[in-house]
C-alpha cells in the first residue's frame, strides 16, 4: 500500500513519520489589529500535575536525536503518552525537527523465558506488588496518586500488573513452603526417633462472622509446622468469580478466563475442605502429618482422618481450651454476685497452672483439675502439697488471687464450678497434650492486613495473591518483595527498608518473649480493665439492646446518672528528686490570715541566695479582715483600705498584683526554700489556682523544706523553730512571725550549713505533689460527712473515710456501684486507695444488700 504526498505516491511509514511532523509542528495562526500574523501555541497538558519519573533514563533519551544524533531539549516536549504512572514523551528536535519517544522509566518483557518485547513500564509492575502488600485496592491506590497530583492509573492496566506481580507471589510463596516443608522433615527426622510429623492447622473468612452466621464467599486454611513454624501449605477456597457472574448475567458465551471459583458449599464447609486439601498435598510432598493442633470449633479432625488416615492424631489448641473455660464461669458470675471477676481470674489461673505441671501426665492432670473447686472452698483434702501452700502452712495460708485471700462459700456456686470442671476433668487425657496455633492467628492477622475484611476480593485472582503475600512473609519476612522479581531489579531503597522492618520484627520478637515484657503486657490490659470499668461506673447506662423499649424514661434517667468523682490529678513520671544543680535558690515566707488552705495570703517576702535580692508585698486580705489572734502575732491590722503594721500604715496590694510581681520577680528554675514548706507551698499554690496564674508554676522547679534537715544537722533539740534556732545559733535577735525578718533570719541559719543545697534537695518536693496534696484536702472537705452512717455501722474507719473522701469518692458513690454492678463495681471505686479492698468491698456489699 501506497499513499500520496505532494501529489506523488510515497511508502506508508514515510507518511506517518511526515504528517507527525507537521501535526507536532502545527502552529494555529491568526492575524492582530496591526495585520501581523501570531502563532497561538497548541495546550500543553503534559505541564500539569507531577510525574514519577527515573533520571538516569530520561537523561539517556534526552542524549541524542534519533535522526540527527543532535542532544534534545525537555523544553521541545510537544506530546505526553501515559501509560500507568510511566510516560512517553514526545520531543522534538531544534535541528532536524524530528520527532523523538522519550521514555520516563524502564521497562521489561512480560514473558516468563524474558524473550517477549520490552513494553511494560517497570514502575507500574512495582506499585501493583506494592498495592498486594500495603493491603490496599485500586480506589485506595488512585486516592492516593490523586492527593499527590499524579495522574491516576486505569484500573485495567492495574489489574494486568497485578496479575503479573500476582503469580510471582504465588510462585515465591509455594517455593517457600516447599523449603519450610524440607526443613520440617529434616527437624522431625533428626530428633530421638520418637517424633511424629505435627502441624497445626487453622482458618479464617474475609468477612466477619456473628458468631452465628457465617456466610462470606471466601476463606483460607494455614497449616504450620511445629518445629519450624513456618507455614508448610495453604489453601484459598471462593464461592464467587465476577468474571463468571457478569457472563452468567449478560448470557454471553463463557470465554476463557483465570478463575478462582473452587468452592459451592457454606462458608463454614470451607475450612474441613481446605485441610484434607492441604494435608493430602503434603503427604504428596513428603510430609506425612501424623498430628494436628487445631481448635475445637469445627469437625475437620473428624473428616481429615476419615479422609487420611485412621492413624491420625489431634491435640487441642491451649488459648481455646482456656478461653471456652474461662466463659463459662462468666456465665456463673452474673447468676452470683459475689462471684466476683476476680474469682473467675483465680479459676482460670489454677487451671492453666494444671495444665502447665501435668503435660503428658493424664492421671495427675484429672487429680489437679477435680481439686481445684474443693481447695477454693477450704476442702483441701484432695490437694497436693507441691501446689497448695495450705498443707504447707495451714496457719498463715491465704488464696492469693481470691478477694481478700478468703474461701469461697456457698453451696450452689460450689456445685455450679464442680459440674464445670467436672466436664473437663474427664477429657485429661487430651487435655495433658496440648498445642497451640499462635503462629496461624499470626498468620491469619498478616492476611487480614493484606486483604482486609471489609473489602471484597475473592471475586478476582487478588485474594489467593494476597494470600500468598502474606505467606511469604510469615516464612522469610518483609523482604520476600525482593523475591518477587518478575524480570525487575529489587532496587536500592526498596532493600533498604525491608531489611530495616525485618530487623524491627526481631527486636520486638525478641523483647515481646521476655518476662519482663509479658508482665508489662499484664499489667497495662490490668490497668485498661479497670480504667473502662470506672469510666463505665461513672456514665451509668450508655448503650444496651433495646434500652429505650425496655425501659421508662424515669428509669432511664435514674441509671444515666453519671458519678461525678473529682479525681486527683495524674503524678507525671518525673523523678521525685530535685536537680539543684545550677538553680537559684529563693528564700521565701508568708504571713497567713490562718492554717486552711483557702487562708488567705497577706505578706509574702523572699531573698534570693545569690543575688542578696529582696522581695516584700503587704497583701489585702480577703474581705478586708485580719482575725485578732493573728494580728497579735503579726503585727499585722487592716482597717477602712490601709493596712497597718505595728500601728504604722504600709502600702498594701490585691492577691493578684502581689502574685504577679512574685512571679516576675523569681528567676526562671528556681527551687523555694522555706521553713516548714510543706505550709508555705500549699498555700501559695492555692492561691496561684485561685487566681488562675497555673502557667507560673512552670518557673517553680520545687520547693525546699529547712526544717527536716535542722532535724538532721542538729539531732537531739526540744524545739526547731525559726526563733529557737535563731537564739542558739545566730548572734542578733529577730522578730518572728514577721515575714521579712523570718526570712533574713532562715538565710542566715542556712549558711551556717555546709553545701547546704546537696543536703535541702533530700526534702525537696515537686509542684506535683503540692497540687495533689492540695486537691485530696479539698476533696475531704466536700465528702468526709458523707461516711457518717457507714462509720457509725462500723464498716469503715475512720483513717479509710478520710482515705476515700481524699480521692474524691462519697457515701452516694458506693450506693450507686453497688446498684449498677454488686460487689465488682464497688470494688472498682476502692482498688487502689483502699488496703483491704476485697474485704471492704463484701462488707459494703452486705450492708447496701439489707
């Protein structure tokens, strides 16, 4: 075929490459006002937005003309061809005006014998694999390119690269559980002959069950051996192709394509599918599994040996016989409300500590287990003096983990815990060999990442690639992306971060699996346990099934009253201890109209140690009155707005002035030192609250007390105050409960001390503690009346009346605990402030129970 060009007939590829020449070169023209004629250039699209782009190739095509050989110039970029996140551009050149393809990234042959032409973009193959691997979908994926200002890519040629980077996924996992099936069988091969094969088995669904219907369309089976606890085999069974549906649904001829479809019963038949499927393909392998670890939940046991062999063997999963254990004394808990939660927790201890002692011991393990009950309710007769302390020492022996260290009584909980572990006790034989599926749970969470649960992709191959990611992953970590080559290099950083995440998840590994480690872990889920059911406690009834039909709103009301309990303010983690270390030390003292802490302040005088600077406010008291019996001491008056002292009259300021010029006055970190602080600091930082001044609190680093360490520098003395110690020691006479006269004369009491500041840090105390010390006093102020009936029945003392209203709990407190949760919501409101809370906690109990 021939086509004409200037009225002569030219071959077709010279006519391509001649009307691209003048399509790029095309210029629209247009005549001005003045008749000259100007050239509109054609938009340039290509501008806009930002491009992934590799320099070493760019700067390559960029070299040279392809017909001319001449370098090329980014700004003769006439034309972009996008392909994904890679382009192709179009330059053209100053010299022979050709047109030149110049690629933005590599590319490689999609071919597996690599012979195929070298027409995919390598960039695009790498964000579908890093698709698979963060977990995410396409949608995700374009939002992302979007927030970027990166052209999106199309959701077809996403899929194309999926598919390619997805059977290399598939490929690495199935040459990995190959490898960790070798390693298996040279482990169970190498022991003392008297191993048996063992794996253990689990599965799970893409989408969230009831715990009564199950009906996703897709699930998945791991099986992981135990000596390498790697995974050995897996499998993916989906109810759905879209692929299928659409041609079902349209009525078009079915047309070749990759489906998934492999499973047509109910979503809990796939698990007891997927294990005979798996078993029977190791033992095609090699490794004739003689034993399986799996839950009790399913009849896959049942169906894999019938299906196998007769000779194969099971043992139950540890964290699901200790989880069904555990719910059913929940259950007897909320029949008895003296059952506490505590009680469960001591049932589910004894019992894990039996099955920890007895592994491969049936006898003992069914003795242990029929003794536990009897020994909680004081029958120790069937007890064994390794574990029970009572036949050690029956005279000092308390349950650790019961309420107050006390038996258990009643005869139908009793009875209700016998039947229990009754049932338990009869299946010792299985139960002394137990296994445990962690490494599948493990498993099944990196799939649940990759393909999460609330979103869809078993209508694809995209589930089983996801899967095989995860199993990749599990067998040799984060860096099997590397593995996955598909004819490309892994790259530079990309290595770099996975061995950084690989070598993450061994450090924590390694941390995670010390004592200290799973001790923390108990103590923040303790902690978190008990933080939920005191805020649960306070709010009353927030949410429950059908309250507002159940219900009247008077009731309602009643049980949404929330329990309004002022809290102590949370001590930070810093150290109690006080660096004095390059701090400015101040000498402080005030003159109080009393000893609350609401007195008010009216002297506050101060000297600062290494300046000699001196510091003095007469303060007006509160509503204008000085009692008499302080004025007698202080020589302080207040009358009409003139504040006198000893009869002569002193300029007098408001509390807020006074505070201010203290506060500005005082450098930044410094520590105040005072005579009996303890006094001083509770009252100015009540009124630095008062005068919401909390924000000057941050150039206090502490405060410094005099009089514990006189206590200690001169041991044996009858009295300690500032006026005997200033007779004694000092030789000029001063005036006492004058504020600045007090504090000359502690300045000079201090330098008879040598390096007095490494001494006076040993007192010292914290901002922290002031606010806490002066919340709880204002907390026993508002609630200590409220105890009176429960002293008076002597179920509380007074020392815990005085300890509970410091924390901000009343009387009313524990009557709506004991309504709204028995004996553990009461017990909620007094751990931690109370010793004995367990014993309290039942004694309060019966009260409010009469």
């Amino acid at each position: 075929m021939k086509a004409r060009q200037n009225g002569r007939f030219i071959k077709q590829s010279s006519a391509r490459k001649f009307s691209n020449l003048i399509r790029f070169d095309k210029k629209e023209k247009t005549v001005n006002d003045k008749g000259e004629i100007e050239t509109l250039e054609i938009e340039e699209t290509w501008k806009e937005g930002r491009r992934i782009v590799e320099l070493g190739v760019l700067i390559k095509g960029l070299r040279s003309c392809c017909h001319c050989s001449k370098r090329l110039n980014l700004l003769d970029c006439v034309d972009e061809k996008r392909y994904g996140l890679a382009s192709i551009l179009h330059i053209s050149c100053q010299e022979c005006k050709g047109l030149n393809s110049v690629p933005t990234g590599k590319r490689h042959a999609t071919s597996t014998d690599n012979t195929g032409p070298t027409k995919c973009f390598d960039v695009n193959s790498k964000l579908a694999a890093a698709m698979v691997n963060a977990g995410i979908g396409e949608q995700q994926m374009n939002n992302i390119l979007a927030e970027l200002n990166i052209p999106p890519i199309h959701h077809k040629t996403l899929k194309e690269r999926e598919r390619e980077v997805g059977r290399a996924f598939e490929e690495v996992a199935d040459d990995l559980c190959n490898d960790a099936i070798r390693a298996e069988i040279e482990c169970t091969n190498s022991g003392d002959g008297i191993q048996v094969p063992e794996v253990s088995c689990d599965g799970g669904w893409q989408k969230r069950g009831s715990g009564k219907n199950y009906n996703s369309l897709s699930g998945h089976v791991t099986v992981i051996g135990k000596h390498t606890k790697k995974c050995v085999a897996y499998g993916v069974a989906c109810k759905n192709c879209r692929k299928c549906k659409y041609l079902n649904k349209t009525k078009n001829v079915h047309k070749a394509h990759p489906c998934r479809r492999n499973w047509a019963g109910s979503a809990k038949g796939m698990e007891p599918f997927l294990t005979v499927k798996c078993l029977s393909n190791l033992k095609e392998k090699g490794l004739n599994v003689k034993k399986i670890v799996m839950d009790d939940d399913t009849t896959t046991f049942i169906r894999a040996r019938k299906s196998l062999s007769p000779g194969l063997t099971k043992s139950s999963d540890r964290n699901h016989v200790i989880k069904n254990l555990t719910s059913s004394p929940m259950k007897i808990s909320q029949a008895n409300k003296e059952f506490t939660n505590k009680g469960v927790k001591h049932f589910k201890k004894c019992f894990n500590y039996a099955l920890h002692q007895n592994k491969s011991d049936p006898l003992n393990l069914k003795r242990n287990i029929d003794a536990i009950v009897p020994h909680s309710f004081g029958d120790h007769s069937q007890c064994n003096d390794k574990w029970c302390g009572f036949l050690r020492d029956e005279n000092t022996y308390k349950h650790k983990t019961l309420p107050n260290g006390d038996d258990l009584k009643g005869p139908e909980l009793k009875q209700s815990l016998q039947d229990l572990f009754h049932k338990f006790s009869r299946n010792a034989e299985s139960l002394s060999d137990l296994g445990t599926s962690n490494p599948n749970e493990n498993l099944n969470n990196m799939i649940s990442k990759k393909a999460p649960k609330s979103q869809h992709y078993s209508g694809s191959e995209s589930l089983a690639y996801r899967v095989s990611a995860a199993v990749a992953q599990k067998n040799t970590g984060h860096k099997y992306l590397i593995e996955v080559t598909c004819n490309l290099s892994p790259g530079k950083h990309t290595e770099k971060r996975f061995q950084k995440l690989d070598e993450i998840r061994e450090k924590r590994k390694a941390r995670q699996e010390t004592v200290a480690a799973k001790r923390e872990r108990l103590r923040c889920k303790e902690n978190r346990f008990m933080n939920d059911k005191m805020d649960a406690l306070k709010e009353g009834v927030t949410y429950e099934s059908n309250v507002t039909v159940n219900k009247s709103e008077n009731e309602i009301e009643k049980e949404i009253e929330e329990i309004d309990i002022q809290p102590l303010p949370k001590n930070s983690k810093q150290s109690t201890s006080i660096n004095t270390l390059n701090k400015e030390v101040i000498v402080f003292d005030l003159e109080t109209t009393g000893f609350c802490t609401d007195s008010s302040i009216i002297q506050i005088s101060a000297k600062n140690i290494s300046t000699n600077d001196n510091f003095n406010r007469f303060v007006v008291p509160d509503g204008g009155n000085i009692p008499k019996e302080v004025s007698k001491l202080t020589g302080l008056e207040f009358h009409g707005y003139t504040m006198y002292q000893n009869l002569i009259p002193v300029k007098s300021v408001s509390l807020q002035k006074a505070l201010q010029d203290f506060t500005s006055w005082i450098p930044v970190s410094a520590m105040l030192v005072a005579h009996n602080a303890k006094f001083d600091a509770r009252i100015l930082c009540a009124s630095l609250e008062k005068m919401k001044m909390e924000n000057c609190f941050e150039k206090i680093v502490g405060f410094g007390d005099s009089l514990p360490m006189f206590k200690t520098e001169y041991p044996g003395r009858s009295c300690y105050k500032l006026e005997a110690l200033s007779k004694d020691l000092l030789p000029d006479s001063y005036v006492a409960h004058n504020a600045e006269d007090d504090v000359a004369m502690l300045s000079n009491l201090l330098e008879l001390i040598p390096n007095f500041l490494d001494k006076i840090k040993i007192t010292a105390f914290t901002v922290e503690t002031v606010l806490i010390n002066n919340q709880r006093l204002r907390n026993k102020k508002r609630n200590l009346s409220s105890f009176d009936k429960l002293r008076n029945a002597k179920i509380l003392s007074k020392c815990q009346c005085e300890n509970l209203s410091g924390n901000g709990i009343n009387e009313h407190h524990l009557e709506v605990a004991y309504t709204r949760g028995g004996v553990d919501a009461i017990l909620v409101l007094l751990k931690g402030k109370l010793t004995k809370a367990d014993s309290i906690a039942a004694k309060l109990f019966t009260f409010y129970s009469k």
